[in-house]
C-alpha cells in the first residue's frame, strides 16, 4: 500500500512537471485567490516607492536641472563620481558613516538576542509581558522626542546628568556639542529605540522551540546557563543569522532623522555622515546639487549592496559548519 501511494505522488508529479507553466499557474491563481488579493498592496508599494524610483539615479550621469526635467538635462557621464573620488571631505563623511554602522551592527544588534533571552527565564507571566511592552512602547517614540529628552537630561544648565557631575565636585560638560559624544549618545538612542521591537522575533522564534529539548537538556544535567547555550541559542540561530544579514545590508542606512536632529558645527567632526551630506546639498543648499546627492547614495547603496552578499556568503558558510 506505502509502495502504490508512493508512486502515485511520483505520476502526478511528472505530471506536474509536464503540463505547461502557463495552464499551473492559472490554477494556482484560481486555488488560491484570496491570497494574491491579499499581496496587491505590498506588490503596489514595492512598485510604487523601492522599484519605480530606481529610475530617478540617471540623474547622477547628468547635469540634472529641475527645470529641464530628466530628459531636457545635460547628460555628463561620470563626472559626478569622480568629482565624488576626488573630493578630500569624502574620505571624513565615508570614516564616519562606516564607524557609526560598525558600532549599530556590534554595539546594538546583540541587545534584543540578550534580551529576549533573558525575558525567556522570567517565570511571571505578568512581569514577563510587562517587560515586554515596556520596552516595545520606545518604538513608536519619534526620533524629534527621543532627541529632545536627550536634550532635556543632558542639558548643561538643569540636565539631571550634569547636576549629578556638579553635586559630585565635577564640571557642567555640553554633551551634545561635544565631538567625542555624538556616537554614544546616538548609539544609545538606537538601542533603547530598537531593542524592544527587535526582541519580538526572537522571543517568537524562542517559543517555536520544542521543549522536550529543554526537558532533555534537564536530564542531561544542564542547568539555566547550559539549557540556554546548547537549546535557546542553537534553536534561533537561523533568525540570528537572517537578522544579521539584514543589518549589515542597511550597515550604510543610518537614522538620518536623528543624526540631523543631533548634528551641530561643534560635533560635525563625528556626526557629519554621507545622509546628512546628501540632504545638505540636495535640500538645504541654495543651488541644489541634486545630480551629485545621488552619485553619492549611489556609491554608498553599491557598497552595502557589496557587503551584504559577503554576509550571505559567510552565514552560508557558517550554517554548514554548525555542530547543531
């Protein structure tokens, strides 16, 4: 009986394989409607606002003028980027950018796996769903409000940072104006924002794990810290290594909003990064660079896109050499 079944999912599908791509896909089409109504919006915002604009970066191969419009410009080629290889700021915006995506990707991205681990090991519910949305809540604070309490506790005047420093015999310092500052604090502002949303994917994936393992991870003589190291960490590997991925694919796409937010003449040494460049000469420039603005977002998207099939060649790697 196994062996007839057998071949009969085999027949039907070399049957499958047989009929004509375009009669499988009408069926599919018909089977499963509802599903493919439900995919309209996404497909229409990828369309609209990722592959659509796609088309707008020829501008960076011209002398682009907002009044001749796309087709009317003069076309310059490669004048853009080489203009771009031989300016000297380059050099200090690409530093910056690459220091403060290095410092997201190895200061923040480990937070939310230690925190939903550690929200893992809380046995009240009550207190483990407080936690969590407590910290979930940071989320959906504007970067202009986390800016300005920012602002507000650090203040060299009233900040209750600085009545902390002078109470203790120290002097009022200005953070924010402060060069050597500006990655901490911005740093910080992106951890206490993200951590929260971040750790519901992997207190998701945590929860999808079997626990008989944990039992038998018990029996093993495994306490917490073992059950943790050879179950917990073993079982969200794979959303670790995807989150991952997708970090350092946007290793070059910092927020924008609060580094404007935070920028000032006095912390530009550190703070000025290829976005807030961008944004200078493209918007608040008097004659608007828009040309130039892109060969630049060009250049930085090619390099995230460089290091991003990097990362997937080495979590390839790494996912086949895994002893778990």
């Amino acid at each position: 009986m196994i062996k007839r079944s057998t071949s009969v999912r085999q027949m039907e599908k070399n049957t499958l394989i047989r009929e004509p791509l375009g009669k499988r896909v009408g069926r599919d089409l018909v089977l499963n409607w509802r599903l493919y109504v439900m995919l309209i919006p996404g497909v229409l915002s990828l369309v609209l606002f990722k592959i659509f604009p796609v088309g707008g970066m020829v501008i960076a191969f011209q002398d682009y003028s907002a009044f001749l419009g796309i087709k009317g410009s003069e076309w310059v080629g490669l004048d853009n980027f080489r203009r771009m290889l031989s300016d000297p700021y380059m050099l200090t915006l690409v530093k910056n950018t690459v220091v403060l995506a290095i410092l997201s990707v190895v200061c923040v991205f480990p937070f939310p796996v230690i925190f939903s681990i550690f929200l893992n090991e809380v046995r009240f519910p009550g207190i483990k769903r407080s936690i969590q949305s407590i910290s979930f809540l940071s989320y959906f604070i504007s970067s202009a409000v986390m800016v300005s309490i920012m602002y507000t506790i650090l203040s060299p005047s009233n900040g209750i940072v600085n009545m902390i420093i002078t109470r203790l015999g120290g002097k009022s310092v200005n953070f924010m104006a402060k060069p050597e500052w500006f990655r901490p604090i911005y740093i910080f502002l992106q951890i206490w924002q993200t951590m929260g949303y971040n750790a519901v994917i992997y207190i998701a994936a945590i929860s999808a794990i079997n626990f008989e393992l944990y039992e038998a991870a018990e029996v093993d003589g495994c306490g917490r810290w073992g059950k943790i190291w050879h179950v917990t960490l073993p079982g969200i590997s794979t959303s670790v290594i995807t989150m991952l991925i997708i970090s350092i694919g946007n290793i070059f796409t910092v927020d924008t909003d609060r580094i404007l937010l935070m920028y000032n003449p006095s912390n530009a040494a550190t703070s000025d990064v290829i976005q807030s460049y961008v944004y200078r000469i493209a918007f608040q420039s008097v004659f608007p660079d828009y040309s130039y603005g892109t060969a630049v977002n060009i250049f930085k998207s090619l390099i995230a896109f460089i290091l991003v099939i990097i990362a997937n060649k080495l979590a390839d790697k790494y996912a086949e050499t895994r002893l778990f």
